[in-house]
C-alpha cells in the first residue's frame, strides 16, 4: 500500500509567482489535512478537507491561500503571489474517517522556498 | 483553545544517557488524544505513539517509554540508553476527541525539542 504521497518534494518559487503543492491521500482515505511548518516551528494546522468539501479552513491565512479536494484526483494547496514569508515545509495527512479515533497519516512534505 | 507546550527546545546528550523530553497540554475537552512525532533530519513525520486520554497506564516500547499524567496535563516521553540515530526533534501533539462525534482529530503541536545524541 502506498502511502501518503506529495509532490513536489521541493519547491522554488519567486516572490509574485503561484505555488501549487499536491496531495495524494492513501488509498481509501477521503480526509484530508494540510499543516504548514515555518523554520523552527511547530506544525500548524491549516484547512481540513473531504473529497469535495472543505470543512476547516480557520488555519488558512485570509487572503492568497485556498484548496481543494476534488472528486478525482490529489488534493491541492494553492498559494497565489508568494512572498518571503511562505517559505515553509507543508504537510498533508489524510484519514479514512472524520473520527479522530482513526490516525493521521502523514506525507513526506513539500519544502517550498520563496526567493 | 487547545495549547500543546514543549518547554525544551533543545537538548543534547551524550550516547546511552537516558532523556526525556516535557510535554503539558491545554484542553478543554475531556476526551482527547495525545501524540509523538519524531522528525529525523529528512524531514519527515514519524509517528510513535498515540493516548486517549481516558488510558493513564504507561507505555514502554523497546526504549521508548511515555509518562502521562492527566492530573499535571503531562505526557512526557523518555528514550533509555540514547543511541546517535535517535537525533531529531520530537513533537508532541493534541487532538480532540469528544463523544458527539463532531470533531475530526486537527492536531495541535508543541513547538518542538530538538534532540541531539553525541557518540
């Protein structure tokens, strides 16, 4: 079984240019939760998701940032016109049920540098 | 609001010393789930262990072990005999958890401690 697959890996992007970072949940799993770690610090929870449906975006910074998590395919995290202070590792997580009883997997990241 | 505290930001170690690293927690909810994550210099999350808070027995695992105490908020992880591998940094991790089914397991993380292992 594969599990949580992101891509890219790594990401260089100018300042004003777009990034989008993608998310392949395991098999099975329509829950989706992306968590943003800026240098030297903790995980931060972000936009929780079911396929089609958002159902947390409290942790999305207002403006720039949205996501999806479309019938087909991997769930996206965009972020428009990326400045400086983007510069992070995001990670996704996904679960097969809404119940926190089932655990997070997570994914390896994408470290996305903002020059 | 949940709060999640890992007072050590780093520490270091000289190989077979034993360590533990803190962890308190904030919560209002009386059902909760309590985590560890280990993040080796690759970059990404390892889980170790996950407690619901109505289980207060601690664990071992190899040389793993972890304290939880509801009455301090703590749930405290200690590695015995450190080895140079287990360098990384460790976070702990809160996520609710309550009987009406309406909450969906967002964590909420420490800022971490960084853990060096010295041979």
């Amino acid at each position: 079984n594969a599990g949580v697959m992101q891509n890219p890996r790594h990401l260089v992007r100018r300042r004003g240019q777009e990034a989008r970072l993608r998310c392949s949940p395991m098999k099975g799993h329509s829950h989706v939760y992306w968590y943003r770690q800026l240098p030297e610090e903790g995980l931060k929870f972000m936009v929780y998701l079911q396929k089609e449906n958002i159902i947390d975006e409290s942790g999305m910074p207002k403006e720039r940032f949205s996501a999806e998590f479309p019938k087909e395919g991997p769930s996206i995290l965009r972020i428009q016109q990326v400045v400086r202070g983007d510069s992070a590792a995001y990670f996704c997580a996904s679960s097969p049920r809404r119940d926190p009883l089932y655990e997070q997997f997570f994914g390896p990241g994408t470290r996305l540098t903002v020059l | 609001a949940q709060k999640v505290t890992q007072a050590q930001t780093e520490i270091s170690v000289v190989e077979k010393e034993d360590v533990t690293l803190d962890c308190v927690y904030e919560t209002r909810d009386t059902t909760y789930y309590l985590f560890w994550y280990k993040q080796p210099p690759s970059g990404e999350l390892v889980f170790l262990i996950r407690r619901n808070s109505f289980d207060e027995q601690n664990e071992i695992s190899g040389r793993y072990s972890w304290n939880f105490q509801k009455s301090t908020s703590s749930f405290n992880f200690t590695i015995t005999a450190s080895q140079v591998v287990d360098s990384a940094v460790y976070f702990c991790a809160l996520s609710e958890a309550n009987a009406g089914g309406t909450s969906y397991g967002k964590l909420t993380f420490g800022q971490g401690t960084i853990l060096t292992v010295h041979p």
